[in-house]
C-alpha cells in the first residue's frame, strides 16, 4: 500500500454560537461556531482514508514531499521523520498526519483503534471543562445544570486574583453537587515556557496553601499549579499533599515525561497530542505513567477529531479514568466542534460511547465541506 495524495478539507460554518474569554488567557476571545474548521485527508492507492486534524496550509507541500508513495504503515519512522523535517506549531502542525495514519490502520485491520491496542473500555467518562472563569454563584448554576443532566465530573478554573476566591468558587460548586460530581480544578500556570503570562502568576506558597485546602474539599486534582519547568518545586508540592497534582499539556517532548515520571512532578500526566505531534509518543507516555503508578488523562486534543483519537487512547489504558471535553455551555457547547462528524458521539447520563467502526470510527460530514 502507498500514499497516493494528501489534502485539506475546509468545512462551512452551520451556526456563529459566540465567544467567551477563556480563563487561562485573560483579554482574549475564543470564538465558537458548530462547524467550521478544516481536516486533512491521506488517500492510499487501495482506496483507504484516513482523517486527522488539518495542519497549517503552508506546511502541507513539504508534507507532501516526504509522505506520497510510501507505506502508510510505518507509522513509527514518519512520525519521527516529520518532527525531524517539519517543525510545526502545536495545533498546527503535522500531529493530524500522525492520527490519520493511524485511522488507516485500524481501517486496514478492521477494528476501532481502542481494540487495536488492546483496550476492553466501550465507554468512558467526560469531564465538563470549563473555559471562562465566570463567578462562584454562575458555576454553582451550570455545575448543578450539567449535574440534572447527568455529568459526573467537572473541570473548574481558578485563575482569580485572590486565592480566597478560587476557594469560594470550589466551595459554593461543592456545595450546589455535593458528592454527586467529581470535582477537578486548573490553575493554568504553564502556558508559558517562561516565567510570564497573562493573568495572575503563582508562587509556591499560593501552590502549596491552595492544594492544602482543596485536598480538604475532596477536589480531585489541581491541575498546573505551577510554571511548566519548575519541575523542582512541582515535586516539592507533590510530595507535600495528598491531593493528585496534574499537569503536562503543553510539554513538547518525550524527554519533559521522562523526568516527570523520575522527579514525581505529577500524579496525573496530560499530554496532548496536539502539541506532541500525534498520538504515537501519546502511546508511550501512557505505558511510562503505567510503569511509574501514574494516572494519564489527555488534554482536550483540540474539540473534534483530536478528541475522538484521545477517546480511544482513553479506552486503551486501565488507568485513564476520564476523557477531557471542553464544554462550557451554551456557546462553549462540545458539540459545536463535534458537528463536522456524520455519526457525532454523544454524552449520554455522563457516558460517552467510544466509536466501535474501524480506526477512528467517524466519517466526515460531508454536506459540510466547501472544498478540498
């Protein structure tokens, strides 16, 4: 089998929905429409696609230029060969070439990729993940809302000025729930490979006296309570509490797990296959965290088909007890993203069904699509 062409599907927008201010990057819109968007598509010359997340259009020729009348199956040495040759900004760069050889795969061998590697999870539990920041009494409300309709797990931010704001807002969501959700919270303080960025910056000592009083909340992790390579002072913390510190979204390399792992940084690794470039070094991050008792429960994968490749991932790993869906409804609704996709899963009573058909197990909506 060789690869015969590789293209960019654009897709219309159905529905403008509206923007909101994410937490973690104060002053800036996130813009939310159902639809939208692009996918890239890899043909083969005995008739298989495969999907993955579009990288950006300037990258494509060089793409291209490496991958057309190869073997689409030697996942492992594209993979490193793309890193190699095509360095790309996360989000934007070759990781959808990586998922989309994968979907040719399991297509090829006839399974959805979870049973491909092995994993016997046909449903996996989402967490709501909040964006905006809001107040205590508007989370309290959509905590409870997501609750009625069955959520069992919620992402909160906290990115106030004062840490007895963070608090009010962790307690006042705690007390609308009660012990009918499992309560997550995220500090997003590793946005930057450095030391700034926008918002309130924590020290230590906020780190340290923040976790302390939500361990005794029963919140379920504190998610980036500190700079990205502050690996140190990250085990530190770790050590000190009993509250799981999580963390890993946007750490680029094999290498930033590897000492995670020996340094004890984290309980819960996150990565992101956005930002690693595919799933394939996601694969080995979750044997690492298995091999070092960790968690691993990847970041949101971008809203639409990065997610669907961290459902089966999630379904692949006995230690993976959530899958992360940004959904801050109305306008940050899941769905929206979720719209390209002609057979959409859906949450139902807190559940999510991992796609059963071959490789990633979703086709593209094609009524949607304005060009190739």
């Amino acid at each position: 089998m060789k690869i015969t062409d590789i293209k960019i599907a654009y897709f219309k927008s159905v529905e403008y929905q509206g923007e909101l201010e994410p937490a973690w990057s104060p002053g800036q819109k996130m813009k939310f429409d159902s639809g939208g968007g692009s996918a890239v598509e890899i043909h083969t010359d005995e008739g298989l696609k495969g999907i993955g997340p579009a990288p950006n259009e300037d990258l494509l020729d060089a793409i291209k230029n490496y991958l057309i009348g190869k073997d689409p199956l030697t996942i492992e040495r594209h993979y490193s060969e793309l890193k190699y040759r095509i360095p790309g900004m996360p989000y934007g760069g070759t990781a959808g070439i990586d998922i989309a050889l994968w979907d040719i795969v399991g297509k090829l061998a006839g399974l959805p990729l979870h049973k491909l590697w092995g994993g016997n999870k046909s449903k996996i539990t989402p967490y709501a993940s909040m964006i905006v920041l809001s107040n205590p009494s508007e989370r309290a409300d959509l905590a409870r809302q997501l609750c009625d309709e069955g959520w069992k797990a919620i992402k909160l931010r906290l990115h106030h000025e004062s840490l007895e704001d963070d608090i009010k807002t962790v307690q006042t969501v705690k007390d609308a729930v009660g012990d009918k959700m499992t309560i997550m919270v995220d500090a997003n303080q590793a946005q930057s490979n450095g030391r700034y960025q926008p918002g309130v910056v924590w020290d230590y000592k906020r780190a340290v006296d923040t976790a302390r009083i939500l361990q005794d909340l029963g919140v379920y992790w504190l998610e980036e309570p500190l700079t990205r390579y502050d690996f140190k002072n990250l085990a530190r913390l770790n050590d000190l509490v009993e509250l799981q510190i999580a963390g890993g979204e946007n750490n680029r390399v094999m290498n930033d797990f590897i000492q995670m792992a020996e340094l004890n940084c984290y309980d819960v690794f996150q990565p992101e296959s956005m930002v690693l470039d595919g799933i394939t070094p996601l694969r080995k991050i979750g044997m690492l965290a298995e091999l070092y008792g960790k968690r691993v429960i990847p970041h949101h994968g971008g809203g639409n088909i990065g997610v669907i490749a961290h459902m089966h991932l999630v379904a692949s790993w006995d230690h993976a007890p959530f899958i992360e869906l940004l959904h801050d409804p109305p306008v940050g609704h899941y769905k929206h993203k979720f719209a390209i996709f002609e057979n959409a899963p859906l949450v139902e009573n807190g559940i999510i069904s991992v796609p059963d058909k071959p490789g990633l197990g979703v086709e593209l909506n094609e009524d949607l699509i304005l060009s190739r």
